[in-house]
C-alpha cells in the first residue's frame, strides 16, 4: 500500500511542478520561509538538507541568508526537482536529487541541519522519515519541522485528499514521534497561522 501511495503523491506533485510556484499555496509556503529564517541557528559552514524541497525556494532562499552554507534538496517528485534545477539552481554548493524521505541514498551523520516544511503531512510512514532524518544528522544538529498542526488532537488527524491522504500532528504527537525516534524536541513555535515549527535535536 506504501508503493501506492507513494507513486500517487509523485504524480500528484509531477503534475503540480510546473506552476507551483505560481499559486496562492506557495505564496503562503514563501511566507512560511521567510518567518522559518527567524527561528534557525546554523554552524558556520553548514551543510543542510532539505527534505521535500519541491521546486528549491527554500534552499535558495538559506544559501542567500548563509553564503557558507552548502546544500542539497532531496524530493519524490522527479518534475519537481527539474524545475529546482531549472529555476532555483543557485550556486555549485547547491545540489538536488530525486529521492523518498524513507529511504535516503545519503551518509550517515553528514548534516548540520534538515529543513522539512509543508511535506511531512504527505508521509505515509512518518516513524521511518524520523529514523532517517536521525541517521542523517550529524551530532548536534537540528532537524526543522514546518507543518500545519491541530492545536489540540492526541492523535494524527487524518485528511483525505481524493486519493493522497494527509496528516497532521499536534505539538504532543510530534514529541512522542521525536521519542520514539531517538531525537529531542527543543521548541514548538507557530511560523503563520496553523503552521506550526518543531525543532528537534
Ligand atoms: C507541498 S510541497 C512542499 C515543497 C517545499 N518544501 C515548500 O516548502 O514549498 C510537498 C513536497 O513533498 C514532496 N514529497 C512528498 N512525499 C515525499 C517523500 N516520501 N519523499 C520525498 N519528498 C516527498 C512532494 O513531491 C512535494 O514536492
């Protein structure tokens, strides 16, 4: 069922890469970005991940606010990644790659940081995209969670999206899920509206 679901959400998102970032959503997302920058520290020299990076705003948008900093963008969407390089390429340091969250092609412990915003809702086996962000992480880093999140559920609040479901968890799920992963959370902190940031270490 996994299988499934993840070739509808690169289709899903196949689809959308071309005029993504023409739409009111990722007007929003940029939004998001930007008050994202206010809650980040990175070492000098970073190299960061992000993690769904869609069309590469945001990791443009880091590399501009950190010049040291060097980075990849990993996404399920292969259209998406076309149109990162194509658009949102930035410097040599910057790089982009086709992948899925559950099974990163990538080292162990090799970044400072990973940057998730607006795409853990998509994660059919969230348990297993925290393994990884953990196993990714280099000692000390910081993983940042930007998603939209119910301020009071207990437990993951299921919408369907046609045939792409999505979840979203609450400041309590998020640390129970951070447990059972092996990482801490060290602050929730509400970015826009129901956009709630978790940074975990
Ligand atoms: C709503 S977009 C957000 C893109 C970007 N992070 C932003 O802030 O605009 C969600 C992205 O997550 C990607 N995605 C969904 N499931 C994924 C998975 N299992 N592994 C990697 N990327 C995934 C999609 O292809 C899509 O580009």
């Amino acid at each position: 069922m996994p299988d499934e679901l993840y070739q509808q959400k690169q289709s899903l998102f196949d689809r959308w890469a071309g005029f993504y970032d023409l739409t009111l959503t990722s007007v929003f997302y940029q939004a998001v970005h930007r008050r994202l920058l206010d809650s980040i520290q990175l070492p000098d020299q970073p190299y960061v991940l992000d993690l769904g990076c869609g069309t590469g705003k945001l990791l443009n948008r880091l590399a501009q606010y950190q010049p040291d900093l060097t980075g990849l963008g990993v996404d399920l969407s292969p259209d998406m990644i076309a149109q990162a390089n194509r658009v949102n390429k930035g410097p040599e340091r910057m790089g982009y790659q086709v992948g899925n969250a559950v099974a990163l092609a990538l080292e162990d412990d090799s970044f400072d940081a990973v940057f998730n915003t607006i795409t853990f809702l998509h994660y059919p086996e969230p348990e297993q995209v925290l393994a990884e962000v953990r196993r990714v992480l280099k000692s000390g880093g910081r993983y940042y969670l930007a998603d939209f999140a119910p301020r009071w559920a207990e437990e993951p609040e299921v919408l369907a999206q046609g045939m792409s479901p999505i979840q979203f968890y609450s400041p309590a799920v998020r640390e129970q899920l951070a447990v059972e992963a092996g990482l801490t959370v060290l602050e929730h902190t509400w970015l826009l509206g129901p956009v709630l940031l978790t940074t975990f270490g």
